[in-house]
C-alpha cells in the first residue's frame, strides 16, 4: 500500500509531463511492492502530485530557482507500511523516484541533476494503516497483492517483527498495543513461539 505524495512548484509538472511522471513513479510503486503487477497491486499504487503555489516554495531563503539544481524542486513523501523495506530497498527507492522524475522532466545530465529532487520515506507503525473500514496489516496487503509469504521479502518483513515481538514481551507491552503482525502476535500479546527460549 505505498503512496508517494509529489509536492513541486507550480508550472513545473505542464501537459503531458505529469502523466508521464504519474506512470514512472507507478512502476517504481509496483517495483517496490516485490513486483506485485496485478490489479490488487496496481490498485494499491496512488501517486498523489501538490502543486505549491509561487512564493510558497523557498530554498536557503530564495523563493526563485538560485539554489535549484535541474530538473528543478521536488519532494516526494513515500509513504510505506513499516519495515516492508530494508535499507537496500530504500537505497533502491531514493534512486529511482530520482530517475523517474529526471526522466520524466527531460533533465540534460549535469553534476548536480537531481540534487533538488528530495525523496523521504515515511513509515506506517503495523496496524496503523486502514482501508474499507477496518484495519489492514502487511500480512493481508501480502495477501492481496499475490507477495508470496515464503518469499525474501515477506520472510525479512517477517523475521523484522519476530523480533519487535520478543522485545515487546521482554518490556511488558500492555495486549493490544499496535506494531506486529497477527502472524507474530497472539491475542494482541506476542507470540510465546517468538519469544525467547528459557
């Protein structure tokens, strides 16, 4: 379920260049879901642009492009649930939402191309996330986007919060309390199978 909201200045995305972009940032959403291009996955994908009125957009304290590098001011907030991706993915993600725009916006290679372009992933604690009407966990968005359980990258996700189980045991966590998965949880208390060995 990752979301990217695109904030730019506005006259910068004009004509086709923002269905350009919409479709580049698309398929870095599909990427970053494990590959999940179906219609559960694709559906799950939501690129969001906010054009920042003139004045409103100012960078060491211009508000014109003097400290703009091409192809111009971007920040884009992806918005993913927690710890779908280790620090290789994210690595993977900065890089090519940098590609997709710089691509898209037609940026002629310079030493400083993409350095305006600022990408901040923001995370989702489990259980924070909702659709229709209830609360959805990374298991079901898995599950609804065809990743396979036994795969890398639920299997890392997975091993992530086993371990966020035991320390919720070892602290005393009150039942309830959000931030695991229901495979790694029992009755909102981590899973005793998790937990450490005496």
């Amino acid at each position: 379920m990752p979301i990217m909201d695109v904030r730019y200045p506005a006259g910068s995305l004009e004509g086709p260049t923002g269905e350009t972009l919409a479709q580049r940032l698309t398929e870095v959403l599909i990427s970053m879901e494990g590959g999940a291009n179906t219609r559960a996955g694709r559906a799950f994908a939501r690129v969001l642009f906010t054009e920042v009125k003139a004045g409103n957009w100012w960078v060491g304290g211009y508000a014109d492009n003097t400290l703009i590098a091409p192809p111009g001011a971007f920040l884009v907030h992806v918005t993913v649930p927690e710890d779908y991706m280790n620090a290789a993915h994210k690595s993977e993600v900065h890089l090519a939402v940098n590609g997709a725009i710089t691509q898209a916006m037609r940026a002629s290679p310079q030493p400083d191309t993409g350095a305006s372009v600022l990408v901040v992933i923001d995370e989702v604690t489990e259980g924070n996330w909702g659709a229709g009407g209830r609360t959805i966990s990374l298991d079901s968005i898995a599950e609804s986007v065809a990743l396979p359980k036994h795969g890398e990258r639920f299997q890392w996700a997975r091993s992530y919060f086993q371990a966020k189980a035991r320390q919720f045991v070892s602290a005393g966590y009150p039942a309830g309390t959000c931030g695991l998965l229901p495979s790694t949880s029992s009755h909102g208390q981590p899973s005793l199978i998790d937990s450490p060995r005496a």
